[in-house]
C-alpha cells in the first residue's frame, strides 16, 4: 500500500545577504582585473555533466542525508546531500559542492502545491483530491501535455542551482485516491517522462517509492529513495537496483536503527532513521 512522502510545512527562510561594498579606487583597468579574478574564484567547483563530465552515478551502500525542513545545516559527515530544491539557493548548493558533497534537488512532481511561487501555473482542471498533507493535492498524471512543461521549469531551476541529480515525490499516484482513473500504465509514462527530464539536463533522478514498478523502471533511473521498506517488509523489492549497482538511499521513521540496519547492511541499501519532518537530525546504520 502506497504512503505519503514524509514532508513538513515550510517556513520562510533567511537567507543571509552579503555586506555592501565600499567604494573602490581602482583604476578602470584595475577593476576589470579584480572582476575577472573574482569570477574565476566563484565558478561551481562541480561541473555540469556532458561528454566530458558525466552524470553521477551513486552507488549501494553510500551514506547521504536528507533534509527538507528547517535551515540548512551542512555539518552532516557524508558525501550525498538531499534538500529542498526551490528553498535552497545556488550559493547553498555551492557551499555543499565546496565541501566535497553531491546534492540532490527534492521537487514535488505528482502533487499540487499552494505554498510554491509556480502554483498558479497548474490549472485547476490537473488537481484532483487533497493527498494528506496540508495545501497539497494529487495531480493528473494523464495529462503530460499540461505537466510537461511546468516540470521542465522545476527540473530546469535544479540543474542552473548546481544540483548534481533530482528527487520527484509522489510518483505512485496510482496506488492512491486521487481523483482520478490512473493506471499502472499512466505511472510509467509520467514516471518515464520524468527521468528523460532529468537525463535531458545531464541530472541524475531517483525513483521515490512505487515498488510494485521498480522491475520496469530501474533502467530508466540512477538510484531509488525509499521510505519505511522495513517496517511494511518491503525491502527485498529493492534488490534491482543493488543488483544493478545503484544507491538505494532509505529510511525509517518508527523503527528504531536496531530493528532494520542489520537487514539495510546485508541488502546494500544506505539507510538511516529520520524524523518525520526531516529536520537535520539523523541516525545512521
């Protein structure tokens, strides 16, 4: 039985400004020198993927944390990051790239959101029921004539922060109410479209969920995030993407670390406890 994505409500968040400069007495020339050096000290340590940079590939068993609510905080020893993509900056990503992290962008892909800037974009015809979580509701996988393009903006805004790969939620709206007819047919379509999304912008993108599909869609994607495989006895589906040497990134939010890392381990998977809002706090295998 399919379950919600573990999120919380967003606050705003601050987001510190840089000091105003004082006043230069450079030469013109001098200045433009001092513009070029600059340049060259800020440009992403991490480059975009193409011919000669290509696309991350996470492997079984590599540590990460996910965080999606509260200020982020970059403390975490691991080299994977996942975090919210539209309340992290550019200079957020950078700051995780400087310190030797690959990070990913958590979209909402299969839902509507009032608190996000773009929510007027999505007609009213797309939004089916409420989904459990407070101003969210199921959209119509169907229509990918309408959705297409709103998620080629969200997928766009990842790539130009520097994320090095994408998280879409809800991606087994078909298991659910929503309002509407959807079949197992219209998840892979979307779930597909949402890969060549990714994969078009040089991204990498995990599959959240949907584990009665995992069989048909583990080549069309880079690794898989889970929730709570060990508390329904699920975390066997997964062995696909260990098998094809790709991360399977996985938590738990009621189980304790001693009720499931011993499995987590022997299955590859990279797991942790989590609480549910996803603050920072982590407890890893």
């Amino acid at each position: 039985m399919a379950r919600p994505a573990a999120r919380t409500a967003r606050g705003i968040r601050v987001t510190a400004r840089a000091p105003a400069r004082r006043g230069s007495r450079c030469s013109a020339l001098l200045v433009v020198l001092c513009l070029l050096l600059l340049a060259g000290c800020a440009s992403d340590p991490a480059p975009r993927p193409g011919p000669d940079h290509p696309r991350w590939l996470p492997t079984p068993g590599t540590p990460w944390q996910w965080q999606l609510s509260d200020r982020l905080d970059p403390t975490a020893d691991v080299p994977v990051y996942d975090i919210d993509g539209f309340e992290n900056t550019a200079d957020d990503v950078a700051r995780l790239h400087r310190d030797g992290r690959k990070v990913i962008c958590y979209i909402n892909a299969g839902s509507w959101e009032d608190f996000r800037p773009d929510q007027a974009d999505y007609p009213a015809a797309v939004r089916g029921k409420p989904n459990g979580w407070r101003g969210e509701r199921w959209l119509d996988i169907r229509r990918l004539d309408v959705l297409r393009p709103l998620l080629e903006r969200r997928f766009d805004m990842c790539r130009d922060k520097g994320f090095a790969a994408v998280e879409p939620d809800l991606m087994d709206a078909y298991l659910n109410d929503t309002g509407f007819p959807l079949t197992a047919e219209h998840q892979l379509a979307f779930n597909r479209m949402l890969a060549r999304l990714a994969h078009e912008r040089g991204l990498s993108v995990g599959l959240k969920n949907d584990l009665p599909q995992i069989p048909e869609l583990v080549r069309d994607f880079d690794f898989a995030v889970n929730e709570e495989c060990a508390q329904y006895e699920e975390c066997a589906l997964l062995t696909p993407f260990i098998k094809a040497g790709k991360a399977v990134f996985h938590v738990e939010y009621a189980l304790s670390t001693g009720e499931f890392c011993a499995q987590a381990r022997r299955l590859g998977l990279s797991s942790m406890r989590k609480r549910l809002n996803l603050d920072p706090w982590r407890q890893p295998c």
